[in-house]
C-alpha cells in the first residue's frame, strides 16, 4: 500500500551514523544518499530521511511511529543496542509484546530527532 515514507531531519550526518547502525541489523542500509537526503530499504528506498530546517516536531502523545520488519528477535535485539549507541533514546526494550500477539517480539527507540522507530519479528526465534 505505502512505497516509501520521508521524514525530516536537523542534521542529515547525525541522522546517517544513526540510521546506518540502527537499519543494518534488520537487513536494510542505505541505497541513495546525497548533501540533503538518505535513502534506506533492502532492495529499493522505502525510507527517506531529509535534511529539513523544520522537521515535524517530537510529540510520545501523537501515536506516530515507524515499524520495520525483523528478520529474527536476535535483529531485534542488535537494533536496539545498535540504536541506543548512536544517540538514540530507550522508548521499550526489547520483549515480547504479549497484548498485539503471542509470539509478537519489538523494541521501541526514539532517533536523535525524536521519530518513534521500532522494530518488530513474529518469528518465534
């Protein structure tokens, strides 16, 4: 249904050390990139981050946030300490999640802008 959703950033560089750290243990990297965007998904863009002089602001209470597919709970795992490593805040650890499915594993981190991002595997590894 969505082909690729673009969120805007302060600063493109502190968003790639993220973005680059974060995205990789899922499977996903950056596949575009120039002065003022970044482009990131598996095969094709499916992210782009924009530098903006006025990115949306942060806002816990808005239910906004970003879920990328995980190919195991140990991906899960690496994105989120991979994403508390570069500036990242702590939105949830990784768990199983028991109130959205049985085998529903995520972790919740806010990027250095504050975008909710989480990841998320129903794998039962």
């Amino acid at each position: 249904m969505i082909d690729h959703l673009s969120i805007g950033v302060r600063d493109i560089t502190h968003a790639k050390a993220f973005y680059d750290a974060a995205l990789e243990p899922l499977g996903y990297r950056c596949l575009s990139e120039d002065a003022t965007s970044l482009g990131y998904g598996a095969t094709s863009v499916a992210l782009w981050v924009l530098r903006s002089e006025v990115p949306v602001a942060a806002n816990d209470a808005s239910g906004l946030h970003i879920c990328f597919a995980a190919p195991s709970r140990a991906s899960v795992d690496a994105f989120h300490a991979a994403a508390l490593a570069h500036d990242g805040r702590d939105n949830g650890g990784p768990a199983l999640r028991p109130d959205y499915g049985t085998s529903y594993y995520a972790a919740y981190v806010a990027d250095p802008d504050g975008y909710r991002i989480e990841a998320y595997c129903s794998s039962a590894r």
